[in-house]
C-alpha cells in the first residue's frame, strides 16, 4: 500500500512540474491550480479509502469473520458484479466455485425405486473404517442367528464403539484377507426383517454422556467421520462443526433430494440428535432444480448455498469454503442416508440401514436405484440387469463412483458409506496410435480434443489410463480441478519427500482422497493422487 501512495506523490509532483511550466509559458493561470488542487484532493481521498479498504479486510481476518465467505471490502468483487446469479429458489448467499469439472458418462439412472428381491447376503467390512485394528473382536461365530442392531465386532483400541448387523438373518462366514485380518462378516438375510429394540433417550433432557452411550451401543456412532484422516469420530473430542452435504456432484451419483423422500421426519430428528454435539452445517445445490424441503425448510441448522461443477457436492470442499480445519481443529461429517439412519433410532426405536442404492453405467441394461439395506452383495444389486456380453468385452464392478470409489466384483460387497454401484467397460483394450490422433470420443478436461465443442455430450468410458506414470508435469491441471486454496502438486511432493512440516502448510488436514480424485482424472503424468494423499495423511496421523 505504501508503494501505492508513493506513486500517487510521484505522480503529483511531476504533474506539478508540467503545469508549473505550462503557466508560466503562457502567463499563467488559475485554471491550472484550481485542477491541482482537485487532483491533491483525490489523491489524499484515495489514499484514505485505500488505508480504511485495507484496515477492515485485516479486522475481518483477525476476528475471524471472513471465513463466513463474506466481502469485507468497500469494494464489490468482479464476480459480484458480472457473475453468475442465484437460481429464485436461494434463500441466501451462494458460493459460486469456478473450479472443477463434469463428468459426463452414459447410464444415468431413471427416478423410479425398485425393492430389489435379488440381494440375499450382506456384509459388514471392518476395512471401510480408517484407523480400526487389522483384527477387531468378533462376538459372532458363523450360524448364529442375529437382528438387525445387534454387534458383530468391535475395535480393540476403542471397545465402546460398537460395529453392527445391518440385517436380520445367519451368519454365514467371517471371511479373513491378508495376515488373518477380518476382511467382512456375512450375513445371509431373512426374508422377514427383524429388528432389536432400542431404548433412545429424550433428547430434551439427556446429557452428551448418556447420548454418546446410546449411539455407540446402537451402533450409529461408525456413521459419524472425523476430519482430518477421516476415522470414526472419538467420541471423547469436541468438533467446531458438523458438516453434511445434501447433494453429490460425482459422475452418475444418486440424486440425494429423490433419495430423501418420504424420511423427512426421521432425517430432521437426526439433525436434532447431531445438533446435540456442534452446530450442524448443510450444503445445499443452487446448481439446477429446487433441492427437497427436507433440506431447504431443515431447522436448527445453518444453510450453504454451492453453485458449481464436480467437486462442489464433496463436503470437504463445502467445509473449505464454510469453516476451513485447520491444524488444530476436528470438524465431523456424515452422510444424508446416515441422518436418516440415526433419526429412526430414535422416531422408531430400531437400527434401520436401509439404503437408497443406485445403479448405474453404460454397461447396465436398466440404470435405476434399489432399495436395499447397507452392505448388500453386489451380484444382488445388478443380477438380470446387466446388458448381453459381448465377446471379448469384461466389465469392472465400482463400489461408489468411478472417480472416488473401490473396485469390486460381483461376489464382492457395497461398501459401507457407499450407496452407489457403477458398471463400465474394463480398458484391456488399446487403440492404434490413440496418442496420436485419439479417435474414440472420451472425457477429458481438454478443450482441443474435438468432444470439447460438444459440452453436454455423455460418454460411454472404459477404465485406460491412456498413458503410463511418469514425473510430475507442471501444468497447473491440479489447480484448475480443486475449488480450495491449496496448492495439489506441491502437497503431493511434500507427501513423496516425508516433509511434515511443508504437508501442514499446504493444507493436508483439508483434503481426503474424494477431493483429489478429480484431480487424479486429469493428471497428465498418470499419478495415483488418492493413494499418495492417504499415506500422507496415515503417516501425519502417526505423528
């Protein structure tokens, strides 16, 4: 600012010297120092704006208040101005997110529900939890009978927090993967669901003790994740907030305003029940229609309007732009089914994991959402649905989206937070001098490739790489993809070189590997982001 003010001096004099001349060749004149005189006053007045501009900007740093993504400025933003505007049905501020992408893939799914009669088996995965014990304590032995609500296993490290049958039905296998660690509890379903009964405790008048005790024994408590390093929340911490996001912006994911319908009810009451333990923070889409009243007319909670492409439904992002985490401070999130999971333990007294799932792809006959229980077989899930194989074509099964999530097979299992199966085209297949001329329509991010003048086009994807790992590139991609203060590529060379300290400057407490995923898409060097991010983030957490 200084420099500034200097210039304006500068600027002054030499206009001085100039007018100076100028009156005295011709005699002079009160014209030139009247518009002197203006010009020093400008000068003085700008330079005060300047000083007050800069002194509110740094009071709303310091107290805090500019992480509400609000101007402190004299000045409006350039966006404020000539952005885009909020759709009529806003009741608030909107964050507009410049950055990211779409990704459009064919096989969408149609907003019908179908009760699957297919899904029979179910299982509980211990190594969907970050941070559990390889080997947690198994409580049931394969042929016991159990309800939906009763343990299956525990932590060792954290013995209260109790892992449960999202089914009713057998135990039919406790099948173990590398070093004898657990890898999945299986549970073959009755036909007739039944459910063990819960005492929930009043809301009005329990204490965080007696709360925290409930939903760990009822087993909720794994459905509440902990930032950074994304663990089961420790019910011993106190976060700054809870942060959930009522829309996904992934490739083909589930449209969250259709999944809610008909369980407003139970996913208010379980806003209330998080409301118990830190201010509850929704974001909301003001991309596109009307989010459910569910959402919108939610009460107790603050609201967050996000206008923007993939990844602006990820709720770190929207925990980025709402109340950043710093090194520090523990937020939690949890997801919309999961409310509505605690919510009926508590308007109906029963550990209901019923889920919404869809299915979607290219390589699905008929893309449509299922209704199910959490853990379903996947074979259940896309059995009779799936389009005639052709020869020579295999498929690859994707546990969540195709950006962020696990690959499966059909015996596998659904993933514990996941509520999405995706089937495409497996990339065993090359294309003949495809660096060269690619030919076959595919995403891409980039503008020359002849689909970027076809902005809505959907694409039917397979998983190749086209390319190979190789160094790092500096191209700025990283940058372009992720809507958050944070620098991806230097992050990730601080995570390959172990320097701590560098990884707690560029923000690593802020990410967790769905935020990077998009980036990863859009590598140029073919890097395998995610998996670096988790072991930076395992070995911070060590730390």
């Amino acid at each position: 600012m200084s420099n500034k003010i200097n210039r304006f001096i500068l600027l002054f004099l030499f206009l001085n010297l100039a007018f100076s001349a100028s009156a005295q060749s011709s005699g002079g004149s009160n014209y030139l120092f009247t518009a002197l005189a203006a010009i020093v006053v400008l000068i003085i007045l700008g330079a005060v704006i300047m000083v007050a501009d800069n002194l509110l900007k740094i009071e709303a740093r310091e107290s805090g208040a500019d992480k509400s993504g609000e101007n402190y400025s004299l000045f409006p933003k350039w966006n404020e101005i000539f952005g885009s505007s909020a759709p009529n049905f806003v009741d608030g501020k909107v964050h507009f997110l410049k950055k990211g992408h779409d990704i459009l893939l064919e096989g969408e799914a149609a907003k019908t529900k179908v009760t699957s009669s297919n899904v029979t088996t179910y299982a509980v995965q211990p190594q969907n939890f970050n941070g559990i014990s390889p080997i947690p304590k198994v409580v049931v032995a394969v042929g016991d009978e159990v309800k939906a609500g009763d343990i299956l296993f525990f932590d060792k490290k954290r013995d209260t927090i109790q892992y449960v049958a999202p089914v009713s039905g057998e135990v039919i296998a406790v099948n173990r993967g590398a070093k004898r660690s657990i890898s999945e509890v299986v549970i073959l379903a009755d036909k007739e669901m039944k459910y063990k009964s819960f005492d929930a405790p009043n809301l009005a008048d329990c204490s965080r003790e007696d709360l925290v005790n409930f939903l760990q024994s009822s087993g909720a408590w794994p459905f509440i994740i902990q930032r950074p390093y994304s663990l089961v929340a420790d019910p011993a911490d106190t976060p700054k907030g809870i942060f959930i996001s009522t829309f996904d912006s992934a490739p083909l994911a589930p449209d969250l305003s259709f999944v809610v319908d008909g369980n407003q009810a139970a996913f208010q009451k379980g806003l209330d029940v998080l409301g118990k333990f830190a201010p509850v923070h929704l974001g909301l889409n003001a991309k596109g229609d009307k989010p459910h009243a569910a959402f919108t007319a939610a009460e107790g909670v603050s609201k967050h309007w996000f206008h923007g492409k993939h990844p602006a439904g990820n709720v770190g992002v929207q925990i980025h732009h709402i109340d950043p985490i710093g090194p520090n401070s523990i937020v939690w999130t949890t997801g919309v089914q999961d409310v509505i999971t605690i919510g009926k333990l508590f308007t109906e007294g029963k550990y209901d994991a019923s889920r919404m799932v869809v299915v979607t792809g290219a390589e699905v006959a008929e893309p449509q959402y299922v209704s199910t229980y959490l853990g379903a077989n996947i074979e259940g899930l896309v059995k009779g649905n799936l389009k005639p194989a052709e020869e020579g074509k295999t498929l690859r099964f994707v546990s969540g989206d195709v950006l962020s999530g696990k690959q499966t097979s059909t015996e596998g299992y659904l993933n514990y937070t996941d509520d999405q199966v995706t089937v495409l085209e497996e990339g065993d297949k090359y294309e003949l001098f495809g660096w060269l001329l690619p030919l076959t329509p595919r995403p891409t991010i980039s503008g020359t490739f002849p689909n970027g003048f076809f902005p809505d086009l959907k694409f039917q994807a397979n998983t190749n790489t086209h390319g190979e790992k190789r160094a790092f590139v500096v191209t700025g991609q990283y940058e372009s993809m992720l809507p958050m203060d944070i620098y991806p590529q230097h992050l990730m060379k601080a995570i390959i070189t172990n320097d701590f300290e560098r990884m707690e400057g560029l923000g690593i407490h802020e990410l967790a590997a769905e935020d990077i995923a998009l980036c990863e898409f859009a590598c140029t060097s073919k890097q395998p982001l995610q998996s670096i991010l988790n072991e930076g983030l395992e070995s911070m957490r060590e730390q």
